[in-house]
C-alpha cells in the first residue's frame, strides 16, 4: 500500500474542499494579533527561547500558518515542509504577502533534500503530524539530521491515549459514556478514513482515503531518544488540542503534550 502517496492526493484534495473562512483572515491575523494559531502551551515554550539569528523549521507544516506565527519571535529565517503542493503554494504566497523570511517547500519529510541536512537549530512538529508515518524512526532520524548541533525539537501532539477513545460524531461514539476505551492502545493496524478532514472543511465530503497510525508514548520518545537527541523536558496536559475532546478536560485524562528534545 503507498499511503504516502494516497496521504499526499486526499490532503491536496482537502485543501481544495477547505471551508470558505478557514484561514481566510490569515494575513490580518498575522499583522494584528502577538501569536495566532499557537497554542497557550507552545507559545510558553516559545518565549524560553532566544530565536535570534536562528532558523527553524516546521515537518508537516500544512498552510504555513504556525510557522508563519513562530516567526514572529524573532527568528532569522524559517522553512516550512508538507507534502501537499496546493498548501505549500498558498503558504509562499502568503509569506510574500507579509513579507516575512519564510518558505515553504513540497516534499515527503522522510524525502527531505540532502540539502536541508544540519540546517535548522529549531524544529516544530505541532498536532496531528506524526500519525502520518508508519515508522517513527524513520522520521526522526530525519529531524535529526536537518538539525545543526545543539537544535532543539519541540512536538505538541494529541495524547496518545486520546487514540483509545471514540470522537463525537463517529459510530461508536456513546455520548452517555464519552471517555469510554475503545481502542486499542497498541493498535497496529492504520486507521483507514474516507470522510474528508473536518478541521479545515467543516463538512463530511466522501474523500480520497488517509492512512495514519496510532503511537504509544514509548514509540515516540523511544524513536526520539535513539535518534540521538537528548530529551529536555516532557510536560501532559488535561485540555484538549484538537478541538474535539474538549468535553473531556480537566477529568483525568491526558489529552495533549509537549515534548522538547535537544540535538
Ligand atoms: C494535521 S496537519 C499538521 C499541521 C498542523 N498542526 C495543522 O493542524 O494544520 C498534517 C499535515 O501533514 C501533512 N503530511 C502528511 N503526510 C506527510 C508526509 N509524508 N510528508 C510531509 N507532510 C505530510 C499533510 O499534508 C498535512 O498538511
């Protein structure tokens, strides 16, 4: 199965069906607001570090929106990767637009150009980027080797628990027991979705198909650490980031983290 490629068509697809608002103020956001599109937590991170003369990058940078924001803390130069082109395209756009020092760049992260290598002191992988690969190793091997000596990785994910739980609107979703366990936490298999990317679009349309794989905590800090980054700081939290647990903070249940790993 190439579910690279079918990630690649069902992203591109995606954007084409984005929700006629979604992200349409990003220009005026940019301009007007300190940090748009950053969680709480991640600006908190972001204030702990000096970004002068630095240059960072974001893997899985979908519309260049956080990336775009990040650069209002001072860095010298930022490059964003996604594999979707129609999303790379409107993102150059909009860093011409805002004259910012930002590019963005088409590509499957695990194919990164050579070029790229020991180039970022700072790299950013926000929520919902890592289910894309299979092989977790493989990915931060290449965050590895895009990192100059001493760069810092910063990843805001979901939970990996959350991955046990239904969503509100899936099947098996039981609104009068809505943190029930229904997944397996070791789940191997992909997830297999027709049902388009309803952050962005809003509404069901019958899409190309996403593959994307569920991570234990283990796998992910594990295929960090034996990458040869040193793991700086790992914090858990009870609020949602994915706007669609938010029925479930503050009960007990991790839903989001931040983990901050040092080349
Ligand atoms: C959920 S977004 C993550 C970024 C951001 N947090 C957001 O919510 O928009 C996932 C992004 O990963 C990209 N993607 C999926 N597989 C990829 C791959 N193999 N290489 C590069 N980008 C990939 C998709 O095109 C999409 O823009």
């Amino acid at each position: 199965m190439d579910y690279i490629n079918s990630n690649k068509e069902a992203w591109e697809e995606a954007f084409e069906h984005r929700a006629p608002g979604w992200c349409g103020d990003i220009v005026k956001r940019l301009q007007e607001e300190p940090y748009p599109f950053l969680k709480t937590e991640l600006i908190e991170e972001f204030k702990k570090v000096d970004f002068t003369n630095k240059t960072v990058g974001q893997f899985c940078c979908n519309n260049g929106r956080e990336l775009l924001s990040l650069m209002k803390f001072g860095a010298e130069k930022g490059i964003g990767f996604d594999i979707a082109e129609n999303m790379v395209a409107w993102a150059n756009g909009i860093a011409r637009e805002t004259n910012m020092k930002c590019s963005f760049i088409a590509t499957n992260i695990l194919e990164i150009d050579e070029s790229y290598h020991n180039s970022f002191d700072f790299i950013l992988i926000t929520i919902g980027a890592i289910t894309w690969f299979e092989d977790l190793r493989a990915l931060f091997r290449k965050v590895f080797l895009c990192m100059k000596e001493n760069g810092v990785l910063i990843i805001n994910d979901m939970h990996p628990v959350t991955n046990m739980l239904a969503f509100m609107g899936e099947d098996n979703f039981d609104e009068k027991v809505p943190n029930k366990m229904i997944n397996s936490y070791f789940k191997q298999d992909p997830w297999v979705e027709n049902h388009g990317m309803g952050y962005m679009c809003q509404e069901a349309y019958d899409s190309k198909t996403f593959y994307s794989f569920s991570h234990t905590f283990s796998s992910v800090f594990n295929s960090v650490i034996l990458n040869g980054l040193t793991l700086i700081r790992l914090r858990e939290f009870q609020h949602d980031i994915s706007n669609s647990l938010a029925h479930l903070e503050n009960q007990g249940i991790p839903l989001s983290y931040i983990l901050v790993a040092r080349k």
